[in-house]
C-alpha cells in the first residue's frame, strides 16, 4: 500500500468522527456543478431510484458501487488519449498525470466496495441477477463512453458529474447507517478481499461508515479537480 493510500485510509478513519466530516464536507455542502453536470446527475439519480426505490439496500449499494468505479476509469482512459496529443506540455502532462494516478487509486477502493457488497447480498440473496447485475453492467456501458465525452471537451463537467454521484451515495449510506445502525453493529464482517485491501471493520457498522466516508473523500476530491481544471 503507497503512502498515498495510507493516507486515504487515514483520512477516512478520521471522519468517522461527526464533528471532523462535518468540517471536512462544509467548504462542498452547497458547491454548484455546471448545468449540463446537474442535468446528467439528475438524470442519473432519478433512474436509480426509479430502478431500485428510495430505500438503501445491501442491492442498491451493489448495483450503486458497481457503476461508482466508472468515472474513474473513464478519466484515466481520457487523460491517457489527451496525454497523446500534449507530450510536449510538461504541465498539461503532470496535470493528467496526477489525475490518473487518483482515478486508479479510486477505483481500487470502489472495487473493494464492489466486491464486499456481493458477498453480503449473495449471502443473503437478496439480490436479482436483472436488477443488480445486468442493468448496472449495462447502464455502465453509456455511463463510460459520457464520462469519456465530457472529459476531453470539459473536465469540469466530468468531474462536476462524478461530485453529484457521490454526494448521492454518500448520503444514502448516512441515511443506511442512520436506520439501520443497531443491528448493523450486531452484524459481524469477514471478507478475504477486505483484509488483502488492508481495511479491517468489526461490524457492518464499520464498515458502511467507512465506505460513506470513501464517497465524501472522492467527492470533496471531485470538486478540487472541478476548481483547478484547466478547460
């Protein structure tokens, strides 16, 4: 594990601490994407609550993860296919760089989500292979190539697109830990993946606080990449 993500992790054990996340989220609680970013985001929310309901459920957060590493890949595809054309540009290059460096970092983690949540809902089959299996494999076909399109003609919408996607997850999961809290305390974790990642949680407690707290990080980051884009 590099520093860098030592320091994620870091990070994201501190902000189980309230008053820290809420210092840590303040300066982005109200920031304001582009209107193309909002339209897409809205477009994007709206199906899937219409697909899989208000409710935060182990299945929603896996067809949710499942399509959350998306952005991720689809930066660093883009800055690769830029990095191209600017070989010359010294600070265009360490710009993408730096990009593609977080975007692996964050898929990695979105992965480790990915993979843990299909455990749980395999092991309590509350899952449908339609719902929570096709439709977001699907969905991250066109979801790719958008992130893709936005990313080489504006990256601040690109990264504006991905703050609103996680700033959903990150409030259904705080919602999830609000209702659902007790008995996820009571609820044990063992997961080989989790372990080999370096992450170790008692209970799904632990474990859903620092997945939410993994989405307010990327989306905060999200934000800063917004403010210093170039185009």
């Amino acid at each position: 594990m590099n520093e860098e993500i030592k320091n994620s992790e870091e990070l994201a054990k501190s902000l189980n601490d309230p008053i820290l996340r809420a210092e840590y989220a303040a300066p982005f609680d109200h920031y304001r994407p582009l209107l193309i970013s909002q339209l897409l985001g809205s477009l994007l929310v709206y199906s899937g609550t219409l697909i899989y309901g208000q409710k935060p459920t182990y299945a929603k957060f896996k067809a949710i993860e499942v399509i959350a590493r998306i952005p991720y890949q689809s930066w660093e595809v883009a800055a690769y296919t830029i990095l191209t054309t600017f070989y010359s540009n010294e600070h265009r290059a360490i710009e993408l760089t730096k990009i593609s460096a977080f975007s692996r970092m964050a898929q990695d983690n979105e992965t480790m989500h990915v993979v843990v949540l299909s455990q749980i809902v395999q092991r309590l089959h509350c899952q449908s292979f339609f719902r929570h299996t096709f439709i977001p494999f699907f969905f991250s076909f066109f979801y790719f190539w958008t992130v893709y399109i936005l990313f080489l003609f504006s990256k601040r919408a690109a990264f504006d697109l991905n703050f609103l996607f996680e700033s959903h997850a990150y409030e259904q999961y705080q919602k999830f830990l609000d209702v659902e809290g007790e008995r996820l305390r009571q609820t044990p974790v063992t997961s080989d993946f989790l372990a080999f990642y370096g992450r170790h949680v008692r209970n799904e407690y632990e474990l859903f606080e620092l997945i939410r707290n993994d989405e307010l990080i990327h989306r905060n980051h999200s934000v800063r990449e917004s403010q210093s884009a170039s185009y």
